[in-house]
C-alpha cells in the first residue's frame, strides 16, 4: 500500500511538470516577457523555420500572443496564459519575412501589447 502511494506521488509530479503552465524554458527558446501593456522584448529578430518561444507573463492579466504574416494572415497563436504563468509556443515552420504579433485580449494591443518579429 506505500508503495502504491509513492507511485501516485510521482505521477502527479510528473503531470505537474509536463503542463502548459510553469514549464522551464527549453533550451533554444526566445524567451518574451509579458505584462501590462508590452511584450519585453518587443523587436525580434530568428533565423526562418521552427521558431519556440517561453512566453512569461509577469503581469497581473491574462495575456496572449497572436503573429500575423504581412497581408494580415494569422500565423500563430498562443494559449491564453494566465498571470504568473508561462508557455511554450512554437512556429513549426516560419518562413523569412517580417511579421507583426500583438496581444489580442480587448484594448491590450492599442495600449501597446504589440510587436515585431523578422525571421531571416
Ligand atoms: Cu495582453
């Protein structure tokens, strides 16, 4: 029976960890902070192809990042991660442009949740 118990501490350990929420930021990531009103840093410049951020959000609101191509075409969209929380969030296949991302949680992108993003 204790050994049972152990057994469902490590599962739950192992759920814990392997959320959207909380996770360590993976190695190669484009960390990007959020809180109210900006994306940190808010000029971004990768390489084209697969593109992972750590999305953080150090704010008091829910945030989210939302990428659109130069014609307006949405090319990825985060979860919405809640205050305190962090997520990964990658482009599988981004192609050599310049791009514009923004938060699309009312009025955050017009008080300045918005940015650029140049894959070379
Ligand atoms: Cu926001």
């Amino acid at each position: 029976m204790r050994r049972l118990a152990v057994s469902l501490v490590a599962v739950a350990l192992l759920a814990a960890c392997g959320g959207g929420g909380g996770s360590a930021q993976p190695s190669g990531s484009i960390k990007v902070t959020m809180t109210e009103y900006k994306f940190d840093p808010s000029t971004i410049s990768v390489p084209s192809g697969k593109v992972v951020f750590y999305l953080v959000n150090a704010g008091s609101a829910s945030h989210d990042m939302v990428i659109s191509d130069s014609s307006g075409s949405t090319v990825g969209r985060s979860d919405l991660i809640s205050a305190g929380d962090s997520f990964v969030f990658t482009l599988s296949n981004l192609a050599a442009g310049t791009y514009s991302f923004l938060c699309d949680q009312p009025g955050h992108a017009a008080s300045g949740m918005k940015g650029t993003l140049r894959a070379t």
